[in-house]
C-alpha cells in the first residue's frame, strides 16, 4: 500500500521545453496553424474568382505586400515541416507485411517522397 | 580496466519523514563499462543502504529498473556509464507517483494493462480433443514486434499526454490489446475495443512518438497505436454507414 | 468507457494530411511566386476560372480545400490543448466552425463559377 506518495506535476504551458523530442513535436503541430491559415487564404481567393476579375486581381494585389510574401514563406516551410514529418511515420502507421516479412520503411517513405515530387512538379507546371 | 568519478545525483524521498523530495550526490568510482544500474547498487552496497530502488535481471529483459537518467526515460541496466558526463542524475520515471526514492507506485498501469484483457480470447471454446491452434509464420509476424514488451513503462515515462491526461490508458496498454487483436487465434477484438477504442483509450494519443524513440525492445507502441487508430475508424465508418454489414 | 467518436474527425484529419502532405508545399510555393510577381502570365483570371469551371476542377478543388481544412482544425485543437489551453470543448466548437464556414464558402464560391 502506498504511504505517501508524491506526485510531480507536470506544468500545463511550459512541459514541452523539458525535452528537445517533445519540442519538435511542437514545432510540428505548430504547422496545422499555418496549413489551416493558408488553407483559409485558398477559400477566399476562390471566393474573389468567383466574384470575377477585378475581385480576383484585388485579391492579388492584397497577397502582393510585405506580409503577403513573409505569410508564403512561412506557410511553405511549414508545409514542408509537415510534409516530411507525416512521411516519415507513414510505415509506422501503415506496415506493408508481404508473407513473413514486412517492405522496409525506407521504401514506403521513399515512395511517398518520389509521389510528392511528381505531384509536385505536375502542380508547378500547371500553375506557372 | 579505465576508472571514472562519477558525481551520481540520486533523488531522495521518505515517505514517512520527508514532504517533499531531495537529492543527494554520491562519488562512486565507476569503471566505464559500468551500466548506472551498477554505480547505484555500488552506492547500495559502501556508501548508503537505505537508497531504494527496483531491479532484477541486469540484461533489460525484466523490466524492473527504469528510471530517468539525466532526464531521459531509461533502464538503468542499459544506460551504459560511458555514454554520460561525470555528472549523472538519477530520478523516479516521470509521470508516476513517487512511493521512495527511485520506487514509483505503478498501481495504475498494471490496472490499466488488465483492463484490456491482454490473453487470447479463443473464437469459439476449443476442447483439448480438438488439438493445437495451427499457426503460420506469416501469421506470427503480423503481431510478434508487439509481443516484446517487458512492462518497463518507459513509454508512459516518455508520453506527454499520459502525463498531461492522467487517465489515459497509454503507449503498452494499448500495444498489448494490438498484440493479441493482430494474432490469428484471437477472437477477442471487440471486447478490447470498448476499452481501447474510447476517449481515454488510443483518441488521446496524438502521436507525439516519444514511447517509441524510448522503448528498450523496440516494440513501437506508437506505431500500434496509429494502427489501432486507423481500425477503429475503418470499423466506426462501417458500423454507423453501413449497419447492415457483417463484421 | 464506451467506445468514442473521435473517428468522425480522425477519419478527415487523416485524410486531410496525407493530401495537404502532397499538394500544400507546392501549393504554397505558387502562393509565393504569385505574392512576389514571379511572373506576369501567372494566375490568370482566365485560366484559374476555366480550371474551376470544369466539375472534375470543382472536385479536386473542393476535395482539397475541404481536407485541408478540417485537418488543419482538428490538429490545431489538439495543438492548443498542449499548449495548456483546457477548454477543448470551445476550442473544438470554434475551430470546427471555422472549417464549415470555409467548406460551406467553398461550395458557394465553386457554385457560381
């Protein structure tokens, strides 16, 4: 039977600074913010181009700024943050098991990688 | 044979007299083939008998002795003396109670490792008469990684959100409802399910991966637990779209 | 314990990263050449309207948007409960109304092109 036990609480706001794990799985959530913002940012330019030209070129115009060009930036090396990271698990989340052996992870990441370069080589030549 | 000075910081808790806990540094000469688990049972031994703490095996198959080793969760049988500093911290896992210094009251993992009735729940009652159960290779492989787990609760040590959520049911809790849900001669899936498939089951684990980078056995709970997660989804879709159909 | 219904939004959240895993980066990267005049032929009012115009357009378009989104809110929940933000059930109810507003805007917008 227990005595007297003590317990060691653990700080709500601040636990993630007890580890360099944890603080890169911060950084990594941290991307949804900026996923979920550029994600925003796609459902109104869609809303200008369905409102015609000169909405859609308004919208252009506001994204053309200072802020326009530092929020691109950090929502591209967020979602390549994302990207990575999600890859990476992938095999741990779905293992490819073929008889008694299991395809190596790095083969399931590496396809992801390969699919994610093609896909977006494809969207980059659609777009410019 | 090299010789080290070891400054082992271990902390210090009476239940019976103290409030609150302390530490307390010891010199021990190690030699650096040492494990830590070594320097404490050297402190243990010439320096101060009444330093407490769990440990049996000495080769990490026990599971006894894991503690937090200059604030990473480890066994103390495996944390080998020269991979560290002269100066060694040495504290409780993270996350549970503290009974005595280095002892954690680990109460509410062995209920929560019950609780997902980890052994084989035949499909139907099988005689003796009838024989053995027939397994294939293929069909050991898919749930063997799972098997061994030695209930060291490094993992729960490592879990932020075990130790953010005290209820959740955690990292080997859930890997061992896998382990038996993935072997061929289960039939028990959806008794573990009502367990494992709740909010406090696997819905609280945001797959921070920090069970898995930890785990002496690598058994990667994590992993087990995304796939818990993806089943269960596969499962509500079709229970609540497609009711008529037969699981 | 009965069984949850964090599926209803895991099964989306899953969804939504593998397909923001794919397509945000490059998607992103667009954004930028566009915020920083990379060129003048880019982003037409014609050919980003004729893309739209098409249904398998609106599909992929809509398919995209909306798993975005409701990715992105659900993970954003969990990131600010670990932030120490305690009040989840308001959080949820923000952010998930945030995500149906962007997918009902979504359908509106799509509708009219």
């Amino acid at each position: 039977m227990s005595r007297n036990p003590y317990v060691r609480e653990v700080p709500k706001t601040s636990w993630f600074f007890r580890q360099p794990r944890y603080m890169r799985y911060m950084a990594r959530e941290v991307t949804s913010f900026f996923i979920g913002a550029f994600s925003l940012l796609l459902v109104v330019s869609l809303k200008r181009l369905s409102e015609g030209p000169e909405a859609f070129q308004g919208f252009l115009d506001a994204l053309r700024g200072p802020w326009g060009v530092l929020f691109c930036l950090a929502a591209l090396v967020a979602a390549v943050y994302h990207s990575t990271s999600w890859f990476n698990v992938t095999p741990q989340a779905m293992p490819i098991q073929r008889g008694e052996e299991f395809v190596p992870g790095k083969m399931i990441v590496g396809a992801h990688y390969a699919v994610w370069a093609v896909v977006s080589l494809i969207v980059l030549f659609m777009g410019i | 044979m090299s010789e080290r000075q070891i400054q082992l910081e271990v902390l210090r808790y009476d239940p019976e007299t103290d409030r609150e806990p302390r530490f307390q540094t010891y010199t021990v000469p190690c030699l650096n083939e040492w494990v830590v688990l070594d320097a404490l049972n050297y402190v243990k031994d010439n320096l101060d008998t009444t330093v407490s703490y769990r440990w049996s095996c000495h080769m990490a198959v026990c599971g006894s002795c894991g503690m937090m080793i200059n604030g990473e969760p480890k066994l103390a049988c495996k944390a080998f003396i020269h991979e560290y500093p002269d100066q060694i911290r040495v504290e409780p896992m993270a996350h549970f109670p503290i009974e005595r210094d280095l002892v954690t009251v680990v109460e509410d993992f062995i209920t929560k490792f019950a609780s997902v009735k980890p052994y084989l729940i035949p499909k139907e009652d099988k005689p003796v008469s009838a024989g053995e159960f027939k397994q294939t290779p293929a069909e050991l492989m898919k749930f063997k990684q799972y098997t061994l787990c030695i209930n060291c609760m490094l993992c729960y040590a490592a879990c932020p959100q075990y130790g953010l959520v005290p209820e959740f049911l955690g990292p080997a809790a859930i890997s061992m409802a896998h382990r038996y849900n993935q072997d061929s001669r289960d039939g028990g899936r959806d008794q573990r399910q009502e367990v494992i498939a709740s909010h406090e089951g696997v819905w609280e684990c945001s797959f921070v991966g920090a069970c898995s980078e930890v785990c002496p056995k690598h058994v990667d709970p994590a992993g087990a637990l995304q796939q818990v997660k993806v089943a269960s989804t596969i499962d509500w879709y079709k229970e609540h779209l497609m009711p008529w159909s037969k699981k | 314990m009965s069984k949850s219904n964090k599926p209803i939004v895991w099964g989306p959240f899953a969804a939504g990263g593998t397909v923001t895993a794919f397509l945000t980066p490059v998607l992103t990267l667009l954004a930028l050449f566009a915020a920083m005049r990379f060129s003048p032929d880019m982003f037409t009012y014609a050919s980003m309207h004729a893309f739209a115009s098409n249904w398998l357009g609106k599909l992929i378009i809509f398919g995209v948007i909306t798993l975005s989104l409701w990715h992105a809110a659900h993970r954003f929940r969990i990131t600010l409960f670990d932030f120490g933000v305690r009040a989840d059930l308001v959080v949820a109810t923000i952010l998930y109304m945030i995500a149906a507003i962007g997918t009902v805007s979504t359908i509106f917008s799509l509708l009219s092109i």
